[in-house]
C-alpha cells in the first residue's frame, strides 16, 4: 500500500511539473495563471502530509523490523554457526534469501521516502 500511494504522489508531482514546464516560453516568461499552479502544488504537497502523516507509523514499523531482522541474522549465522548455518545448506540458503529478503524490504521503505522527497523539493 505504501508504493501505491508514494506511485500516485509522484506521478501528481510529475504531471504538474510536466504541465508547468510546457507553459514557460523561450525567454522565460510565463504563459498562464501562476496561481493556478502554486493552489496544484499545495493541494499536492497538503496529500504528501496527509499521507506521511498516516503512513509514517507503517514505515517507521517495516524499517524497524527490518533492520533488526538483519541484525538477529547475522547475529545467528556468527554465533550459532554451528546450529544455523554449519551443518547443513538449506538452513545456509534459507539464512541467505531471509537476509536478502530484509535488505530489499529496507531498500524499498528508503527508496521511496528518497524518491518522493526528491520530486517533491525539485518543485
């Protein structure tokens, strides 16, 4: 749920953007109503709040249980070595997919705070 929103809010601030850009002429002046834009951009940038606001618990939460995932993984795979990952390669493997498993689910929950941030302070 929380790419689709972070998809949707980027794509509202792409297509403004998009739609500002066209509107500016050579010599840069502009050729409609500023305003117009600037009421776009703050009913865009009042649904970015309004979704921080209700998604901030939900991805404070995966970013915690993320990282500490990791770190029972790898606090597993070194110090029970011989109970986890030693005696046989499906627990090795299983370790393995589970640690990257939790790396990508990280990379995601920063990819799009990264990602939404970047578009919204480029407007």
């Amino acid at each position: 749920m929380n790419y689709i929103v972070m998809n949707f809010l980027y794509d509202q601030f792409s297509q403004l953007n998009d739609e500002f850009s066209k509107h500016i002429g050579d010599e840069g002046e502009f050729s409609r109503n500023f305003g117009q834009f600037r009421r776009r951009h703050q009913a865009i940038s009042r649904s970015v709040q309004e979704a921080d606001r209700f998604l901030m618990i939900s991805n404070a939460a995966h970013f915690c249980c993320q990282i500490v995932t990791i770190i029972l993984v790898f606090y597993s795979a070194v110090f029970y070595r011989d109970d986890t990952v030693s005696l046989d390669p499906v627990p090795a493997v299983l370790y393995i997919m589970w640690l990257t498993t939790s790396v990508l689910g990280l990379s995601l929950t920063a990819g799009q705070a990264i990602i939404l941030n970047h578009t919204a302070s480029i407007l």
